[in-house]
C-alpha cells in the first residue's frame, strides 16, 4: 500500500501570505496529496548570536529571516480545503503560552472539521526563547511537558482543571472542542526526547537524513517503546527538506533529497521502504513562486505514486 504523503505549506518571503497559501493548498489537495504542513521560526539574530541548529559557524538560510505565523497559515489552508490534514513540522511549543496554544489549536480544528495534527518541538535558538518571554531555554523541556498537559486537559471534557508552574485553571468551561482528540506527534532525537515520546505522545517527526539512519532510529524507538511498554502504535510522519533543482545532482557529495524529481522520488521510495506511514516534502525553498511550487508539487506526487510510494 502506499505511504501518505504532505507537502509544506509556502511561508516564506517569496509567497504571498494571504493569497498563495489558500491556492497551494486547494492545488495540493485536489493533486492528492494527503496532509499539509507548517513549520514556526519567529526570528532570526542579526548579527548571528549562535549558529543555525546551535552548531557553532554553521550560517543560519536566508529563508528564515520571514516566516509567516505557522497558525495563520493553518488557518488560511483549513479555510481553502476539506480533506487534507493540516499538521505542524514542528512548532516551537515552549515560545508559546499553553493554555493559548491549547486553545489556538482546537479552534482551528474546529473550523476544518478535525483535521489537526499539533507537532510540537522544544526548537534550540536561545533568541527565540528570550523574544517568547515564556521560560529560560534551560526550562524548554519541562514547558513542553506542561503543554502537552494541558492541551490534553483544554481539549478534553469540561470542567477543566490544571494546576503547573505556568498555567493554573481551578476549574472552567473552555471551548470550542476539537472535533476528535488531536493527535500530538513529537519531534525527538536524544533519549529524554525519545522517553517523552513514547510515555506522552502519539507520533513521532524525524527529519530525513539518509534512509539507513532512519531505519536504526524507528528501531530504536521501537526498542524504547517495548522496553517501556507502550502497546499503542506511533504515527510516524518524516520531514524531507527537499532542494529540488531542474537537472540532477552527479556529484558524490549528493545529499538525500537533493536533485532533480527523479532523485527525490528515489529517496522518497527509499525512506518509505524504512517504515514510515507518512513522508513531508518540503519543496516551497525549491519554488521561485507559488505557480512554481504547485508545478514542482505536482511533478514529485506523480512521479512518486507512479514508483509505488
């Protein structure tokens, strides 16, 4: 059978926000594609305070210096379709106060009839955490253990109460509902993520590195999962950040998801073949504009279903 398969949402300085997310997202869906998907970067530090991912010297992309407000662009895209999820890869839950997240997120699913997937990441750029204002960087963990709660606590039945170290609800009607519960899928990479992941979540947002490395993670992640005995099934859904060019990539530096549509659907065959149930691919930094990125969105889907993805 095959994969599901999302396409990134156009957020960046290239796109209009107002008028191309409703358009490639309606263009995406009556493609096929089976989820869209946002993704949250409030700020860049100029002149740079860290490297891009906290890795020292290692320049942070040009795209990321305007990225719409990946809730907006939820919104704009839940308006415009009626079948594809509508998911989050990933926002940054600690830059965000939880129970307006909580709230946030059940309205939108509200309004595109249960279509929401909230993936949550605890992100790494201290700039972003001292804008935010919610908690040191030092803390991010332990805020994203509370917005879980209370998500949870807000979408579930009323009264709801709460009691943490950033938010208290002694006892209150909140609404509206989501339409079913939202399923929150986690990005995660080191144990104490993996461990949140498998006692707290229902997914799991690996970023797509090579499908070897994918491979060893789930069978990681599956060892923790029967080491701590979880029973439940994570959805696994991989982010491929794709740089799509129009001839292909023959050097031997080549990395996955780089080329021309040929070479991306062979990494995406190869990352199916790992086991997930659902692939990304981020393809709005491969577009000049949003007819671009529809044609390039199109290309990829149809060549990947032809493959067998």
């Amino acid at each position: 059978m095959a994969i599901r398969l999302g396409l990134g949402l156009p957020q960046t300085r290239q796109y209009s926000l107002g008028t191309d997310v409703p358009d490639v997202a309606r263009t995406a869906e009556r493609i096929g594609y089976d989820s869209l998907w946002v993704f949250e970067r409030a700020l860049v530090p100029d002149p740079a305070t860290q490297g891009l991912y906290n890795i020292e010297g290692l320049p942070w992309p040009d795209s990321y210096r305007h990225v719409a407000d990946p809730l907006v662009t939820l919104t704009l895209a839940a308006s415009a379709t009626e079948r594809a999820e509508l998911g989050s890869s990933v926002l940054v839950a600690p830059l965000h106060q939880p129970f307006q997240l909580a709230t946030a997120l059940a309205s939108v699913d509200a309004a595109s009839g249960g279509r929401v997937i909230a993936g949550f990441g605890t992100g790494w750029s201290l700039d972003e955490y001292a804008a935010a204002g919610i908690r040191p960087f030092a803390e991010r963990g332990r805020v994203l253990d509370e917005a879980i709660e209370v998500c949870r606590a807000v979408w579930g039945p009323d009264p709801v109460r709460y009691e943490g170290r950033i938010t208290k609800i002694a006892s209150a009607v909140v609404g509206p509902k989501p339409v079913r519960p939202i399923p929150i899928l986690l990005a995660a990479g080191n144990e104490r993520a993996l461990r949140r992941l498998v006692d707290h979540a229902d997914g799991w947002l690996p970023v797509a590195m090579g499908a070897e490395q994918l491979a060893a993670q789930w069978r990681q992640v599956q060892d923790l999962a029967a080491e701590r005995g979880r029973t439940e099934p994570l959805r696994t859904v991989v982010r491929a950040n794709a740089s799509l060019s129009a001839e292909p990539h023959t050097g031997a530096d080549r990395l996955p998801f780089q080329g021309d549509a040929d070479q991306i659907v062979e990494d995406l065959v190869a990352h199916a073949a790992a086991g997930p149930q659902e692939i990304l691919v981020e393809l709005q930094n491969s577009a000049r504009d949003a007819e671009h990125l529809k044609d390039i969105a199109a290309e990829v889907y149809e060549k990947a279903r032809a493959a067998g993805v």
